[in-house]
C-alpha cells in the first residue's frame, strides 16, 4: 500500500493542472458527455490504474479475469504514466486526445475541471448508468454528482483518515493508551500538551504545514466535516468557511500551533513514524504502512464537545474512475467499469489493498473480511460517514484560497482566523460565479 506521503506526492502540483486547464477552456467548451455512436461500440479499451502495489497486483487480476471471458473486447492496461502528478497527466492527455478510456485513479476534486475541459464522459447517459451508481454507493454517491446533475465519476474507493496514536508515547505521558479520551478540543488539547510537556515526543501531532491545496484534506476538512456533521467548505454553492463551526474547527488548530502542539515547519520523513508526533491524520493504508513499526490506536476525529464515534465524519481521500470521451469502445469500457466496481471485484480490492469500495452496507457486506482482519473494522465503520471536496470546475482553485489563509492565520498565527476566512470565503464565492 502506498504511504499517504507518496500519495499527495502524486497530487502535489495537481494546481498546474488548473493552469493547464484553463488555458484549454476557450477551445474546449464542452461540459463533456458522450456519442451515442460511442456509447453504443464495444471493442479493445485502453485503462490505466494507480502505481502503488498493491493496487497494480488488483488491477492485473481485474484484467486478466476480463481478458479471459472477452476475448473480442480485450483490455491493454498500464500504470498512469509517470509525470508531476497523475492529475497534471491526466489533464495533458485530455487535452492531446490520447486519454485512455479508463482511469482507475481520478482525483474527485479534478472532475470539474476534466468535465469542463470536455474530457469526460457523462456516465449517467447510459441507460443504466446513474441506476447503477446509486445502487452500488447508495446515498454516499450524490456528493460525486456535477452541477447539471449528472455523474461524471464513479465512485469507487476510499481511505476515511482517523487519528492514529502512538502507544508507547502515550503511555510515557502517562495518558491511557488503551482508551484516550482525545474525542473534544479540549480533552485532545490537553493530552497533547501533556505529551510536550513530559518530553514524551517534541510534538503531539504533525500534519504538513506546507502550502498545497490538497494539504486542507489533512487537517482542517476532517475535523469541518466531523463538527459539522458531515459537511465540506462549499454548501448550496457558497462558501461555508465563516460559520461559528468552521471557525470553531479552525481555531483549535491555531491553538495546536500557537502552543507549540504541532511543527510549523516541513518535516522530512515521516514525523510519526520516526517518533517525532505522538498523533497523526491517516486512513487504512497506515495499518500495513506502520504495521509492526509503530504500537499504534485509532479514534476518530475530535469534535468541539464530542460525538459518538458512530456519529463522527471525516474525509474520504477518495479515489474514482473517469471514462474519458477520447474512447471509442465506450460501451466495452461501461461494462468494464461495473465488472470492476462488482461486488466480487470490491471483495477482492479490499482484500488486497485495505481500502474501503464506496458501497453501500460495506461492513455487512464484507463481514468476514472485517471479521478477519479487526485493526480495519473501525475504518469499515468509519466509511459510511464521509464527505469529500467538492466537484465544481474551480474546485482546486478554491481549495487553494482556503490553505492560503490557513497557512497564514492557523499555522503561522498572522492575524485574525475570521478575518483570514472571510477575506478567503469572497475567493471562494467569486470563483463559485465563475463558470
């Protein structure tokens, strides 16, 4: 399983991307969809799929378990071909037209963009298509829709992010590492300081304090999402960064920073692994990452005054599948996409990878896996109750003037956090006017 730190590598100048977007608008209008001539012809399909391991050894499997039911509808499949990011990639063959038909790692925040650009196939225009979205991700799959309504992704896999602890640290702290009570701002607060203090480890926790767009998903967007009861930084098209609880969620963190919690400078390596941060934000990955490296726990996020753990949000970092409208056997790919998304095909994702197929019941459905592998059953939980970013067509732009004023007024405590999201929240709405 790759690292979460390999995994924002992959994103880490997905901004370009807008750049290289935005210069292709004028040319290409188009909100993207998909000709009936197309959706209708099956034949070989070109797909890609991510570059970690565990996901090149499920995709080889899919493949092959395709291939040799369909031989006159064969797939050729690669890993995403090497560049900056796979969002930068993907946004460059869109605009060469030499796109695949498949890509098994589309970034949910992106779609916008591609669907814009006219990269993307609208899904919902097979006549099974929006049917079997929803009945495969259930009421999880509305946050995946575009603007016009319609699915220009399918929801596929996701890594709800917790928060791991370090055993041994805390213990050394004198904190329960059993059942630490780190479930409200203040409770959290104080164990964290109780670590600095002790001299248990230099800091409590230790998300990236660097400047990338994506680095919000991290630590202010699953806290937002936990205090609000599963909302994001966009709702009914406005901005929502200056209520009472997104400043509540904000000002924690500037509190983190402010007492010296968490370190305000990049870390190179791995802050909790190397024991530097008793704490830190993952998703499932982390179990086989850390494996036997580290005695760890994990709780949910934590809330301003604590909520059941049955109640708590957070962050999906997810990963979808995007057919993209340079294909020609569109209707071989849509098979494809509902071979690989089956039940069986979800079975064997979870099985190999450790990440959570966005299905409805997962837990129920996969009881024997979780069965079997119980250090997974709090994030089998945990993924029926996530929010992700948004999909508009600015999205990356937007995340961007968010991490701008919390890097200005959370980490490095320059003025006021209301007066930095107020002045972020008109960014936001400008670029939400912007079509």
């Amino acid at each position: 399983m790759r690292t979460r730190r390999t995994a924002l590598h992959r994103a880490a100048l997905a901004v370009v991307t807008a750049g290289i977007v935005a210069g292709t608008l004028a040319a290409c209008g188009s909100s993207g969809g998909g000709s009936s001539d197309a959706m209708k012809a099956h034949g070989p399909i070109t797909i890609w799929y991510s570059n970690n391991e565990q996901e090149v050894q499920w995709g080889k499997s899919m493949v092959s378990a395709w291939n040799s039911a369909h031989p006159d509808e064969k797939i050729k499949a690669q890993e995403v071909p090497a560049g900056k990011s796979t969002e930068e990639v993907i946004g460059a063959a869109i605009t060469a037209g030499t796109t695949p038909c498949l890509v098994f790692n589309n970034l949910p925040a992106a779609t916008g963009q591609w669907q814009k650009q006219g990269g993307l196939v609208d899904l919902s225009k097979f006549s099974d298509g929006a049917k079997y979205i929803e009945a495969r991700s259930g009421d999880a799959a509305d946050q995946y829709k575009s603007s016009d309504g319609d699915y220009y992704q399918m929801p596929w896999k996701q890594n709800p992010v917790m928060i791991f602890y370090n055993k041994a640290i805390f213990a050394k702290a004198g904190l329960d590492a059993d059942n630490p009570d780190l479930s409200t701002y203040s409770s959290f607060l104080a164990a964290a300081q109780k670590i600095k203090d002790s001299g248990a480890a230099p800091y409590a926790i230790y998300p990236a304090p660097t400047s990338e767009f994506f680095q919000v998903n991290f630590d202010y967007l699953p806290l937002l999402a936990a205090q609000t009861g599963g909302k994001t930084f966009i709702e009914d098209g406005k901005a929502a960064i200056t209520t009472d609880d997104a400043l509540d969620v904000a000002n924690f963190w500037k509190t983190v920073y402010s007492d010296g919690l968490a370190g305000k400078e990049q870390y190179q390596g791995d802050a909790f692994a190397d024991g530097k941060a008793a704490m830190a934000i993952v998703g499932p990955w982390a179990i086989a990452y850390y494996g036997d490296k580290v005695q760890w726990g994990s709780v949910p996020v934590p809330t301003k005054d604590g909520k059941p753990a049955d109640q708590v949000y957070t962050f999906p970092d997810a990963k979808n599948i995007g057919m993209y409208s340079s294909c020609k056997n569109q209707g071989t790919a849509w098979d494809v996409l509902k071979f690989a998304t089956s039940k069986d095909q979800d079975g064997k994702l979870l099985d190999v990878t450790g990440q959570m197929p966005i299905r409805t019941d997962l837990a129920t459905t996969f009881a024997s896996y979780f069965s079997s592998h119980p250090d997974y059953k709090e994030f089998g939980d945990q993924s029926a109750r996530t929010v992700d970013d948004p999909t508009g067509s600015n999205t990356i732009a937007q995340m961007q003037a968010l991490r701008d004023a919390y890097s200005k007024a959370v980490i490095n405590g320059s003025g006021s956090v209301e007066d930095a999201f107020k002045a972020a929240s008109d960014k936001i709405d400008k670029l939400q006017a912007q079509k």
